[in-house]
C-alpha cells in the first residue's frame, strides 16, 4: 500500500510540474526599450504643419513596470528636455511639462506598448471653446533587431494627423 501511494504522489508531482511549464511558456518576453535613441527624420512622418524639433535624442531606462522617457530638443533656437513616466501597471503617469495625468492606460499588447489618454485641453465649457475631449493613442514598437524605435501618435478629435516617429538606437 505504501509503494501505491508513493507512486500516485509522484505521478502527481509530476503532472502538476508539467502543466506548470506549459503554462508558463505561454508568456511573451517583453522587448526592452532602454537606450538612447537619435531622432531619423528621413524616415518619419510628421504632419508639415507642425515646425519639428532639432537634435531630437530620447532617452529610455526600463524598468517594468517603469518606464521613462527624456526628451533633449531643439525648438524655436531653444533647447528642452521634457520627462516623461509611464507605468504599465495602472499608476498614474507624470510628465515633466504637465504634472500628472490621472487616467492614461498603458499596457502591452504583444511586443508593442500602447497608451491611451483622454484630455480636455480647454479645461472646461466657458467662452468660445468646448470641453471637447481629444484621446490621443500612442504605440512604441522595437524592430526585431533592436535597432529601431517607432513612436507612433494619433489623436481623435484633434487637428494633427498621425505623427511616426522613428529612432535609431545609438547605444
């Protein structure tokens, strides 16, 4: 009886660590964004409306959840450095330019990071201007070589076509 139960345990055992590595091969590896990355306009797309930044450099560390953005630029003869922190675990995100946004959703889908953040650049229904709310997406891919960054933008209710911003790592 003992020999029984000593070769039902181990069958168990057994089972139990099998479906644990079938399950946990499911997972996808998330690619690491860190590095710093020199702005290609060559291969972008920006809307010509826009006047576009000089010297563009942005600059990720990784670290998931966290994941933050400085951007060093030239615009209008003047240079900026914006930061910017996302989490892609629902906590609120802080940008340098604006304090913290309180609503964006950050998430992977697959090897892409996509966000979505609703905002009212009016703040409110007074004068000529609506509490017209613009939701702008954003998806940060890596190629498979990781030699190439693409940002891209797009808003809904707003004036600026789809912006793509492409990167080339430079270490």
């Amino acid at each position: 009886m003992t020999v029984l139960r000593s070769i039902l345990l181990l069958c168990l055992v057994f089972g139990v660590s099998v479906a644990q590595t079938k399950s946990g091969s499911k997972t996808t590896t998330r690619p690491d964004l860190s590095g710093v990355w020199a702005f290609d306009e060559s291969r972008s797309e920006i809307d010509p409306r826009l006047n576009p930044e000089r010297d563009y450099v942005l600059t990720i560390v990784h670290k998931e959840p966290e994941i933050r953005l400085t951007r060093t630029f030239e615009k209008h003869g003047k240079k900026f450095t914006e930061e910017t922190i996302y989490y892609t675990d629902g906590r609120p995100e802080f940008h340098s330019s604006t304090g913290y946004d309180s609503e964006p959703e950050t998430r992977w889908r697959g090897k892409k990071l996509v966000r979505r953040v609703v905002t009212s650049p009016y703040g409110g229904s007074t004068g000529i201007f609506t509490n017209l709310p613009i939701t702008t997406y954003e998806e940060i891919e890596l190629s498979a070589d990781g030699k190439t960054l693409t940002r891209t933008i797009s808003h809904e209710n707003g004036f600026i076509a789809k912006q793509r911003y492409v990167f080339n790592r430079t270490s």
